[in-house]
C-alpha cells in the first residue's frame, strides 16, 4: 500500500511539474492579454479588460492603424503560408515517391541537404543569401520571402513524405501491377489514398513551419513585408500586452493543427524516417 502511495504521489509531481512547465507561459500570456495595467510588485494585474484584443481586431477606433498592420501582416503571412506549402509539397511529393521507392547511390546526402538548414545556425545562412536576393530583385518582396519559406519548409516536406511511402508496403504495388494495373493508376488510386494521412500530417506540419517562421523572413522581406510573427518581435520591444494578443493569435492556428495532426498521426510515419 505503501509503494502504491509513494508511486501515485510521484506521479503526480510529475504531471504536476509537466503541466507547470506547459501551461504556465500560456497562462502568463494569457493574463498579459488581457492586463491593463500590471506593475511591479503586483502578483496579479491591477485592471483587466479586453483593450488589446480590441485593438487586434480593430474594433477600437482610436487604434485603427495599428489594427490595419495586424491584419495585413496576418494576411501576408496566410498568402506565404498557403503558397509556400503548395509549392513545397508540389516537389516533396515526387521527390519523396523517388527516394522511397528507388535505390538511389546518394539518396543519404540528398536526404542530408535538405537537413542542412537546421543544423547550421540560419542567421549566417540568410545573411549569405541576402546579396543574391538583392541582386535578383527579390530581396522585400512577397516573392523572395515565399522561397525562402519554401527552402526552409523543404526539410518537413521531403523527410515526413518520404517516410510516409516507406510506411506503405511494397506488395501492394506489386499486387495491383499483377494485375494489370498501370504504374501511374497504382499511384494515384493505392500508394496517394494509403498515403494520404501521411501527406496530411507533413501538410500540417510544412504550413505550421512557414506561418511562424520568422529569421527569414527577416532578412529577405524586410522593410516592406511583414508577418505576423515579424509584428511580434517588434511589438515585443515595447507593449507586453499587444505582443501578448498577437502570441495568441499566432498560436490559434498552431494548436488547431497540432490537434489534427496528433489525431491522424501514425508511429510508423516516424519509424521510416531517415532510412
């Protein structure tokens, strides 16, 4: 009875210390949002209204040039996101078929490359591309940040594409060849449906990727493109409150994603990757 207690009593540290770790900068965020004012050494802020969101989602009047900023830079990092994702899963597809399907001599370096740009500190990455850009007339624009998000997003496109392949056996192509079936009908009506969980979850995770991404961004779009996640660096500098609701805002999408991409997420789609 005694172990039992002494295991129930550990348990619940730990999922004590797990949900404190999790929930208590949301919760400090949170109350940020919605403090009006909430000085030092007040444990709790000492007036609470919904100003802020007000003036995210521009129904205060006196604050609408900071509401029109909010939702430009909410619909550019939408339009980024939503094309980044298309072009980056219109290459991972094909891409990810060939190196889950085909003996490649150097599909472990071709693997590697798109791994590259998280392993290497961006900042030094972007700051070399930055001339290029510039050179090309895509540096500010809407095009140039688009690539760039392309490039960084590649990484989920290709590995948890590929891996989805690789989930599905080989048999069943070989199955529907047997009889009769052309390589292109096999594809698209047994390898895409099998597949299609997984392209979702690497959907999810690309658009996710793009929509907060935020160093290159940075360096390619500034000064005249600006994202949600760019309003929130700068706004971060000097109104906790704003930055807060802009957090907020920003995470919405996120966790919604998240959600589905835990509900349709399978371990093997983890098990393939890298092999």
């Amino acid at each position: 009875m005694g172990i039992k207690w002494h295991k129930f009593a550990l348990k619940t540290v730990v999922l004590g210390l797990i949900a404190f770790l999790v929930f208590g900068p949301l919760s400090s965020v949170i109350l940020w949002s919605i403090a009006i004012k909430w000085y030092w050494p007040h444990v709790w802020p000492q007036e609470i209204g919904l100003a802020y969101w007000k003036q995210a989602l521009g129904l205060q009047r006196d604050w609408a040039i900071a509401a029109v900023s909010i939702w430009e830079a909410f619909r550019n990092s939408m339009i980024i996101a939503f094309i980044a994702t298309c072009t980056t899963m219109g290459l991972a597809i094909p891409a990810a078929y060939a190196l889950a399907r085909f003996k490649l001599p150097i599909k472990p370096l071709f693997l590697l490359l798109f791994l590259m740009p998280k392993v290497f500190p961006q900042q030094p990455i972007f700051v070399n591309l930055l001339p290029s850009f510039t050179r090309w007339g895509l540096a500010g624009t809407l095009p140039g940040v688009i690539i760039i998000h392309i490039l960084v997003c590649l990484l989920f496109g290709i590995w948890i594409t590929t891996s989805a392949f690789k989930a599905i056996p080989e048999s069943l192509e070989e199955a529907a060849w047997s009889v009769g079936a052309t390589k292109w009908q096999t594809f698209w009506h047994i390898l895409m449906p099998l597949a299609a969980p997984g392209l979702l979850v690497s959907t999810i995770f690309v658009f996710v990727t793009s929509l907060t991404e935020f160093t290159g961004t940075f360096f390619i779009g500034l000064p005249f493109i600006t994202t949600l996640p760019m309003l929130l660096y700068s706004a971060s500098g000097y109104n906790m409150q704003f930055a807060s609701v802009l957090a907020l805002v920003l995470l919405v999408p996120s966790l919604l994603f998240m959600v589905l991409t835990e509900r349709i997420f399978r371990p093997e789609y983890l098990g393939a990757v890298g092999r």
